[in-house]
C-alpha cells in the first residue's frame, strides 16, 4: 500500500496507475531541442502530479482552482497582473528573486533585493540631487539620504536611482484615473556617489485585493497588508541592477507579516522623527509641519555575481 499524506492509503495498484501516467507525460516531452525547456517542463508536470497525487485533489478541487485561474486571467489587462500578485502572495517571487540575486559581499555586503511590485512606471520625471519626488502626494516629508558605491567599497558615480512609493490614503499615481504623476521619480548620485531627496514618510497599505487573489487571501484568513516602504531600483554600468525597498523600523505591520513576504532585515531603515518646525538638512521651509528623515547606502554587486 503507498499512503498519500491527506487521504485514505491507496492500493499498490492504483499508486502505480498514477505514477504511470508521471512517467508518460514526462517522457512526452523526451524530443524538447532545448535541454532547459525540457528540464523545466519535466519537472513541473513531476511536481503538479506530486502535488495532485499528495492532496487526492477532488474534481471540484480541480474546477475552483481552474474558475480561479480565469478570474486571474480575466482580470489582468496591462495595469493588473494577478498572475504576478498570485506568485507574490505563494512567496515564489521572493524565491525566484533569492535564486537570482544571490548574496555578495566583499568589503561591503551587496544590498538584498526585494519584491517589483505592480506599481513601477517607466520614465518617471528627474529631480535634481535633494529634489522632491512627492508632486503632490500626500505625506509626512522625509529625507532621504545615502550613498551608492560597489561591494569593494568604491563610490559608484552617477548610479541612476529610481524611486516610488504610495501616499498617505496607500494610493500609488497609477491606481488615480486623473493621470496625475505623484510619489515617483528618478535621480543620479553625484560624482561621490553619494545622494539625496525628498520623499513622504511610508504607510503601509494592501496590495490589490479586489479579485481572485484577495478572494483566496480571505479564505485562508492572511491580510493583504505589505509592511511600510519605499521603492528603489539602482543601475550603474557594469553592476548588477537591484530592485529592492527600505523598510520603516518599528512598523507593526513588520511583525504581524508582509503579505509578499519582501521584508529582509537588512532592508528595515530607521525612519528619525523631527519636531515641528526643527530645521531641515537643505533649508527647506517646511512651517511647523512635522518632518522625517533616513538613510540608505546602497552596494551594488559585480554583474553576474
Ligand atoms: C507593492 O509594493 O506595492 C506591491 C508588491 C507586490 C504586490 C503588490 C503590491
Ligand atoms: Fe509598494
């Protein structure tokens, strides 16, 4: 008897009717030109029959998980993609972002790479050094400061910093319908590699939880709440670009779970509070408005590393 975890044993015969079958369909794809397509497909339907076989998936279970696929699929357009807010949610972005984006450390550790997310914009306008990323967006003002350099501890001139975050209501620019570009910019470190801006004080906010995957969040009882951050993606000739947030030190939302499972320790940014009216790094006047500031230094590893 071969006994499948989650069901009643199953006689020999019938556990060799299904590993029968594995075999079949991994062998179908025996005339596959390319040997890594043929590893990837072999393996996938290896694990999806595992998987089929280990839970005894019900016919019904196999309709809902197919009625969930096409609600993703109906769903996506070019500015929703559930399919990638689904392998979010699984952890499997944070895993393929782990394979890729291996650690590195020479004089400097390499900065740990985070999650995409849905809400990056190509061609956000540029600030000068200490600009204002926040156009308007609504939020605690925050400076941010830091610097770029390699893992051998050089200073990476010029490194060109992208970054975006939501506003205070937990909106990015793009999920307004009024065009407006808010929250988002890019900058260049100077010749030091060293930079500076104005961003807003991060709040934490859910991912989209409007469709299949927010319905499925809700069944197994996890929130869709990320934990407070700001975006960067940094890019330098010859260094690998990395895609990576910081993270406010003392959000609650930290301990009870991010819900794409981004946070990494060496990412979490403690975010100094400054009293009303205390003066600011650049002169700016910011009244008696409360103000925020961090830093971030940012190490690139060697491409390829
Ligand atoms: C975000 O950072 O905004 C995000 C990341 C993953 C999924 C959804 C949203
Ligand atoms: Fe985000």
């Amino acid at each position: 008897m071969t006994a499948p975890s989650s069901a009643q044993p199953i006689s020999s015969e019938q556990a060799a009717v299904e590993l029968q079958l594995v075999d079949t369909v991994v062998a179908s794809f025996h005339k596959t030109e390319d040997p890594r397509l043929k590893e990837i497909m072999q393996s996938l339907t290896r694990h999806l029959h595992n998987f089929v076989r280990e839970v005894r998936l019900t016919e019904d279970e196999w309709n809902t998980g197919i009625e969930f696929l096409t609600a993703s699929g109906h769903i996506t357009d070019a500015k929703r993609q559930e399919f990638i807010l689904l392998s979010d949610v699984l952890g499997l972005s944070m895993q393929t972002i782990a394979i890729n984006n291996t650690m590195h450390t020479g004089v400097a550790a390499a900065t740990e790479a985070t999650v995409f997310g849905p809400f990056f914009v190509d061609d956000a306008p540029e600030i000068p050094p200490g600009g204002d990323i926040a156009g308007g967006a609504a939020g605690q003002p925050c400076w941010v400061e830091g610097t770029v350099t390699d893992t051998d501890g050089n200073p990476v001139p010029r490194a060109r910093i992208e970054v975006w975050e939501a506003d205070d209501d937990g909106f990015y620019d793009v999920q307004y319908t009024d065009g407006r570009v808010a929250g988002r910019a890019h900058l260049f470190a100077d010749e030091n590699g060293k930079y500076a801006f104005w961003g807003l004080t991060p709040t934490p906010y859910p991912i989209p939880h409007d469709g299949p995957v927010g319905k499925m969040l809700e069944a197994v009882g996890r929130s869709p709440m990320r934990a407070s951050h700001l975006h960067f993606m940094v890019t330098a000739p010859g260094l690998r670009t990395i895609v990576t947030h910081i993270f406010v030190d003392g959000d609650p939302q930290i301990e009870i779970g991010d819900s794409v499972f981004g946070v990494k320790e060496s990412l979490i940014k403690k975010f100094e509070q400054q009293a009303p009216g205390s003066p600011t790094p650049d002169g700016r006047g910011l009244g008696n408005q409360t103000w925020a500031r961090t830093r971030f230094d940012i190490v690139l590893a060697p491409k390829g590393a």
